[in-house]
C-alpha cells in the first residue's frame, strides 16, 4: 500500500527532523517546502546559536531534548560535528537558585540525565572565565551542549532526501487545498502541491499560516537579543575553527543570561530585556536571505542590553576590558505556557502542527509527531503540549499575548509549583465568586478560573483546632510560599464538620442523543450503561491502552449523560471520536452551570432539610444521582466525594449559583459550616486515595499501575484502548509515601530513593492533618513492598518515607457510605 503523500511546510530543524523521522518509518512520500532558500531559509533555526540544555521540570520535554541531543550527536555532515557535548553549566549567585539547582537536580536525577551539583571552585576549574566569588554553586550537565542547528537540519534532510523526501526551496505556501473536511495539498505560487497530510513547521510564522485553515495557533513572535563579544584574550587560539568552542554552554540566570563561545568571542543571550513581540507581516520578506540579513533577524537594540553587560561583565571579569561588537534581535516563538504547540486539526483532517518548537525538543517533537502519525499514538505523554490544551479564552488574541509576553519574562525565572499567573485574571469566575472574595479567598488560577486556595475567614477555625492539639509543623519558606497554615485547618474540618468546595471548574459535558450510552461505552473503560440515576467512575484510555484521563458518567436519562471531566483534551478526545451519524451531541456546559461540593460528616443536617428528595443512605445512594429541588433551586444531585466524605456535588444553573451559596451557608450556619479551598481539597483527596489525572497518571501508565484495574470492565467486549491493555506491562506502579517527619513536605516532581538508588519519582503531595504527616504519590518499581523505606529528595536536603498501601483514610469507605 502507497505511504501517505506528506507536504511539510517549514524546512528549519523542526521540518528536517520530522523528514527524517517520517522517511525512517517507510513514509518516503515526502515534500518539504520552504519560502527561503535551503537550509539557511532566514527563519529561527538559521540563527540559532543552539544551546542545548536538557533539564526541564516537564518530564516529557527532558525525554525529548535528551532524544534530540543524542541523535544530533550521531548526525553527519561534511562541515563537521552537529552536535558537541560540552556539558552544560548553570551557576547560581544566589541562596534562592542554588536550591532551585538542587531542585533540578532531583528532575535530572529521575529521569537518568547524567548530574553534578557543583561548587564554586568546581564551576571554575569548569570554566575558567568566571570569577568564582560571584558564584554560590553550579549544576553540571555533561551530556548536554551546543547544536550546529543548521548542520543538524541538513544532515536530517540529506538522509530524508536518500529515503526519497524533496526539498523544495523559494516556495512559498499560499493556502492549503481542503475538501471535505480533509487535506488535499497545498497552493504555492507554482501550482497545487497534492497531499494527504500537510504538517505547519512553519516556526514563528505559525499563527498566520494556521489562520488560513481557521485554526489559533497559540503563540507570539517575540524578539530576543544576542549579542557577541570582542575577543577574549586568555581564549586567544583555545579553539580551532572547527570547534568553535570548549567551554561548557553556561546559563546565569539569576540576570537571565546564557552564554556560548564562538572560537575567542563569547555570545550572549539574554531574557532580561522587555517583551519585544513582532509582527511578522511587518517583516521584510524577498528571496535575498543571507545569514546576516534573514526576516527573523531584527536589528539590535543596545540600549535593551545595557543590564546585560554589566551583569556579564560581573561574572565574567576579563569582558571589562571587551564590548559588545556586535548582536541582533533574533525572533523565536513564544507559547501561554512556555511548551510547543503539536497535533492535528480536528476540522481538517490530515493537517498537523509542530509548532514553537526549541532546536533543543526539535528531533524528540519530531519522533513524536511521526508516531502519531505513523503509530497512531505517540509514545510520551503529550498533554503539555496538545494542540488541543487550550480553553477558549486561551485562544483570544489578548490572552495569548499577555501569556506568552510572562512566558518570556519569567523563561528563566525560580517558578514555583503554586505561582499563579499575574494577569490576566478575573477572565472566568464562578458565581460564588464575591462570596468567596468577602470572606478573604486566596484566589488560584485554574483553566482560567478563580479558584480559592483557602480562605483567610478560617483563621478563628485554624485557632480553634490549633488550641484543641491540631499540630501543625512550620515549613520552610519555599514549602510556605503558596500556602497557609489555615488550608490544613479546612481539611480536618472537612473531616469533623462540614465543608463547601467550589466544583464550578471542574469540566462537564453533557453528552445526549439515541446514539449516547453506546458511544460512552466505546470510549470509557467501565460499564456506564446502566440505570437512570447511576453514576461510574471510568476511565479513557489512548489507543495503547495508557489513561487519558479519569471521569464521572452520570445518567440523567435514558439519552442523557453528564461527564466529569479533566479538562479540554478530554472534549477534543471525544470529539474526535463522535459517531458521523449526528446521533450524540456533546456540549461543555462548565460555565452555564456552577457546582458546589458539600461534605462531611454533617453534610446531611445541612442539605436534608432543604430538599424533598430523601438523602439517608439507602435513600440516594453512593454514586446515584437525582435531579430534585433545594429550597426554589433546580439543583442535580450526586453522591460523589472526591474528599472521601459523606455528601454531595450539587449542581445548578449558573443562574442560581448566587441563592443556592446562601441558602447552604445559612443552613449550615448551625453546623459550623465554612467555605474550604483546594489546598485542603488536594490533601483530602490524597488520603483518600484518588489520583489526579494529567498529574498522578499519564498515557504513559496503565491502568493496572495507576492502582485503577477496579474502573475497567474487561468483560465489555469493546472500548478505546481495551486490546492494546494484554500486551502492555508496566513496571511501575504509583504508591503512596508517607513521611517520616511530621514537618517534612514535598511539592512534586522529587526524586525517590531506596538504598540510595533514584527509583522513581513523586507525583503530587499533601500534608494530611488524619494522620499528621506529609502524603505524596510516586511512580515506584511495582516490587517495592509496602513499608518499604524510602528517601525523598527535597531541595538541598531528604526526606525519609515509608511506602503505604492506600487509601490511608476511610479504606472500609464507612465515613462515605453512613
Ligand atoms: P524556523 O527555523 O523558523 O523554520 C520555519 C520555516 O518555515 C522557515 O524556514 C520559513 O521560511 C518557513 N516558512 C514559514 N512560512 C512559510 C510558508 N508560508 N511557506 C513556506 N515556508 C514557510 N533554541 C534552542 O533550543 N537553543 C538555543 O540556544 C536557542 N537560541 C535562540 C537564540 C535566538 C536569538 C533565537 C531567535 C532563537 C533561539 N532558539 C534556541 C529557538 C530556536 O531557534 C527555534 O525555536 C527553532 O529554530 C524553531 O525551529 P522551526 O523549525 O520551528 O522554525
Ligand atoms: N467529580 C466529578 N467528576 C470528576 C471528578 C470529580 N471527574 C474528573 C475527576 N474528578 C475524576 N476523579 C475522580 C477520582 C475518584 C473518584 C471520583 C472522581 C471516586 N472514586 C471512587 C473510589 O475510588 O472509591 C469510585 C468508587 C466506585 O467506582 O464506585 O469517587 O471530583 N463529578
């Protein structure tokens, strides 16, 4: 059977690499073009001074730059080496980012990339330049290094091309030729270019270009400066043509400032600088692309480097003598949240994205790409970067610039796990959103929400429990930063009382039609198709059989469902796979309506009262659901308890959001009732033992290893995933830690130890007032017996934990069903 016909649009590293991938799967049916001329085409790639660091806080995009700087190392090209592992180096002047370093160093460590923490003399006798003095430590990468980018692209390209991949150069692609709903080619100034599928590795160009077929690509053309120094006498004759540079790459980012050498010159990025987005259709455009004179090169701006020098020549003492001789405003894409934008069209089938792409992730987003297109699923996880992540006021031209703006502001920036984006905000509030402000909500953003994290009102609560013996271990300043000692207080009284959580932006689908139970049925593991008023807990799975995500079914009718879900992958996900038959709709009714979860102990003698449905424990049972009345409100009831406590997610139309808040609290007002925030919802949920999808587990797990084989009815005889589930084994699986001491915390993302060894990694945490310690989840071999001792790294010190079997709280589920 003939391969696909491929058009890439775009020949930078992105474009070559995913040649190369494609034509190394059998896809020889390969055309590559671009506006410029090969290689040098003028866009990012043709510039790019090509640092290569691989240690990132996502776990998929460290796999994907360490896939990339591997094979750059393997490339060949007549000019030389594509890629030389001089090692990476990142210093820190200060307390702050050496603990940050440390912090790198646990996400190295989990994921095997090769480490070093470093002192001052060590970062000297690494690299001579520095003046020692200014430096409090280092963090030493020695697989990591520069990229010949250009090489690298044409070396990929030339190995396409003996597959059987064309490279066309001056070809401008003027629109894609659609029908259908599909890809047919695309038009140039020459002719239609036929294609089954046209992928955009269009760089910084790629909004414009995926305007044409109605898609918002998320990200901003944004100029950054790099300048190169004068020559460095002590470098005079250090390194030959060829090599360029021995040095490591280094990165100074308590200035925002990365460093590499070119033969006795230095050059010099910076982030530091103001946002500098760009217009590409400003940009000059004709065919006389050079390597000093190309589209994506601006002109430089001394005045914005001004702080650089200085920094530089601080750290760098032997420049006070040089200047800058010379620089430019380089343009490279910038995303809301900093990660690439990749995937397909799901309005046009056949048209794929690859976009705000580093040259660092470029041979990982590639493979990834061509597993997806040749697999049919990618083999990492790709959910920080699905084209599909974005909710709808994500994808307002404001959004995206003041998002991507931060982005570049903060690159190199100590980001805390719990920093909330500055602006904007207030884009979507729930209906209890005043409420929640009077009584003094720490706002959180989530998918755009303001969501509270605690609320400053339960102070006197917090008092009262502290007096009563409720211990609670002060914390460090950056396990305090982000958090309250009052959160604790409204989780243990969530467990003796009763409490309400805000669910509003919790994502909800309502899926309808003759064609609904069969198609939930298809697309989750667990049998929904049961009576009205029943809900299940299921789980999507991708096509090999990894979760997606985790949801609720809940049936309101015989053609009526209402899904709990994670988030807009899940509505791309099932989208995608609607039946062509029209006979299911699928509709987000998140911000139509408003959710309240009300639980505790003494959820009942709030609610009971309030409503004429009967809420004893036989009356509406655990995971049912009914649609009934509170006081005048029109409200859907279900037993659900992601806290594990008695009680209810109770929804209503957003237009009783307002009443039915006030009605609860003066109901519960008797009971002492409080508004709760997520902070205590994340560490109730942990107790009890519910994963959180996209955090805890990934496609990358199994539901067997997620400890979520309960959710799967294997009797079913078909759904998404279900024949892909025999053949996968798993090695690990997610446990639950215990910490040692009550006053230890991790945030996530630490490596574990066990007699030293890194053997997986945390999850997600929190500090559990049921038991007086820090619980977190980790990914661990699935041989590791419980009470295992393990020890978690945690910034420059570690902890000690003990593998428990979960849940830790309620595993009789006797508080939930009483
Ligand atoms: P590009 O290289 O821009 O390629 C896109 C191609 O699409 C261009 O050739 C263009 O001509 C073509 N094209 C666009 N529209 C059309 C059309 N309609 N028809 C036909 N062709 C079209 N990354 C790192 O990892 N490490 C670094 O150290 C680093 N330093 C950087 C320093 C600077 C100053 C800059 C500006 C960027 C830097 N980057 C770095 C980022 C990196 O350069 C880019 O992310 C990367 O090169 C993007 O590759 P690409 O293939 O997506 O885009
Ligand atoms: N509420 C609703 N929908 C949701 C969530 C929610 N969808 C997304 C996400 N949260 C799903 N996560 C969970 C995790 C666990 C449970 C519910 C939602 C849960 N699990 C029971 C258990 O494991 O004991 C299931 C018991 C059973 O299957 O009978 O309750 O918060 N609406």
């Amino acid at each position: 059977m003939p391969t696909p016909k491929v058009v890439i649009v775009g020949a930078g590293i992105v474009g070559t690499s995913l040649a190369d991938e494609l034509t190394a799967r059998g896809w020889t049916d390969v055309t590559v073009l671009d506006r410029g001329p090969l290689f040098a085409t003028g866009g990012s790639t043709s510039h790019a001074p090509g640092l290569v660091f691989a240690t990132n806080p996502s776990k998929t995009m460290t796999e994907l730059a360490s896939y990339t700087l591997e094979k750059f190392s393997t490339l060949e090209h007549p000019d030389g080496w594509c890629f030389s592992h001089l090692g990476g180096l990142e210093v820190a002047t200060t307390e702050a980012r050496l603990d940050d370093l440390h912090r790198k160093a646990g996400w190295a460590a989990s994921r095997g990339v090769e480490h070093e923490l470093l002192s001052p003399a060590e970062c000297l006798e690494r690299h001579p330049l520095l003046d020692p003095d200014q430096i409090v430590g280092g963090f030493f990468t020695p697989r990591d290094g520069l990229a010949k980018a250009l090489r690298a692209a044409e070396a990929q390209a030339t190995r396409a091309i003996s597959r059987g991949a064309r490279f066309v150069p001056h070809t401008e692609v003027i629109d894609v030729v659609e029908c259908n709903g599909e890809v047919r080619g695309v038009r140039t100034a020459t002719g239609v270019v036929d294609a089954d599928i046209v992928v955009c590795c269009t760089g910084f160009w790629g909004r414009e270009f995926g305007r044409r077929v109605g898609l918002t690509i998320p990200l901003v053309p944004m100029a950054h400066q790099y300048a190169y120094t004068t020559p460095l006498e002590s470098r005079h004759g250090a390194n030959s043509v060829v090599a360029e540079a021995s040095l490591p790459i280094l990165r100074h980012q308590d200035h925002d400032l990365y460093y590499r050498e070119h033969g006795d010159r230095l050059g010099i990025g910076y982030y530091g600088h103001r946002p500098m987005p760009s217009d590409v259709n400003a940009l000059d455009y004709d065919s006389t692309v050079s390597l000093e004179e190309m589209p994506s090169k601006l002109m430089f701006t001394p005045d914005d480097f001004a702080e650089a020098w200085d920094q530089t020549i601080t750290l760098i003492p032997e420049l006070a003598t040089g200047k800058v001789d010379d620089g430019f405003n380089g343009i490279f894409s910038f995303t809301p949240d900093g990660h690439s934008v990749v995937g397909e069209h799901r309005g046009l089938k056949g048209f794929w994205v690859a976009e705000a792409v580093w040259v660092t992730h470029s041979a990982g987003i590639a493979r990834t790409v061509a597993e997806w297109m040749v697999d049919g699923a990618p083999s990492v996880d790709t959910h920080e970067f699905d084209l599909y992540r974005f909710e709808n006021a994500a994808l307002t031209d404001d959004y995206i610039l003041t998002t991507s703006s931060q982005s570049f502001v903060e690159v190199y920036d100590i980001i805390h796990p719990h920093d909330q984006v500055a602006a904007p905000r207030g884009v979507r509030t729930s209906p209890f959103y005043d409420r929640q402000a009077a009584l003094g909500a720490e706002f959180w953003v989530a998918n755009l929400w303001e969501r509270p994290a605690w609320f400053e009102a339960n102070q006197p609560i917090l008092d009262e429990l502290v007096a009563g013996g409720l211990q609670i271990p002060l914390r460090d300043a950056w396990s305090a930063r982000n958090w309250s000692p009052i959160s604790v207080a409204e989780a243990a009284w969530t467990r003796s009382h009763v409490a309400m959580y805000d669910m509003t932006p919790l994502t909800r689908y309502e899926v309808s039609g003759p064609g609904a139970a069969d198609f939930l049925q298809r697309m989750t593991t667990n049998n929904v198709d049961k009576s009205i008023g029943s809900i299940t807990y299921t789980l999507m799975l991708d096509d090999e059989g990894g979760v997606r995500s985790d949801l609720t079914v809940a049936r309101l009718g015989a053609d009526l469902f209402q899904v709990g879900a994670n988030g807009p992958i899940d509505f791309d996900w099932l989208s995608r796979h609607l039946p062509a038959d029209r006979s299911v709709t699928l509709r987000d009714i998140t911000g139509a309506t408003c959710c309240i979860g009300l639980w505790g102990p003494s959820a009942r003698d709030v609610v009971a009262p309030l409503t004429p449905t009967g809420l004893t424990n036989d009356g509406l049972k655990y995971f049912r659901c009914v649609q009934t009345t509170i006081g005048s409100v029109p409200v859907t009831l279900m037993r659900v308890s992601y806290v594990g406590e008695l009680g209810w997610e109770i929804y209503a139309d957003a237009e009783y959001g307002r009443g039915l808040w006030d009605l609860l609290m003066a109901a519960g007002a008797e009971h002492r009732i409080i508004a709760a925030g997520r902070i205590a919802f994340n560490a109730l949920r942990i107790e009890k033992g519910y994963r959180s999808a996209g955090v805890d587990m990934t496609t990358e797990h199994t539901p067997d290893a997620a400890g979520l084989s309960f959710a799967v009815k294997s009797s079913k005889p078909e759904f998404v995933g279900k024949n892909a589930l025999d053949q996968r084994v798993c090695p690990l699986r997610l446990r639950t830690l215990k910490f040692d001491d009550p006053a230890a915390v991790v945030l996530g993302k630490e490596p574990v130890r066990v007699d030293g060894d890194v053997v997986g990694y945390v999850t997600s945490a929190g500090w559990s007032p049921t038991v007086g310690a820090c619980l977190a989840y980790a990914w661990l071999p699935s041989d590791l017996p419980d009470s295992t001792a393990v020890a978690v790294d945690y910034l420059r010190t570690s902890y000690g934990a003990l593998v428990i079997s979960d849940p830790v709280v309620d595993p009789e589920m006797a508080r939930i069903k009483q």
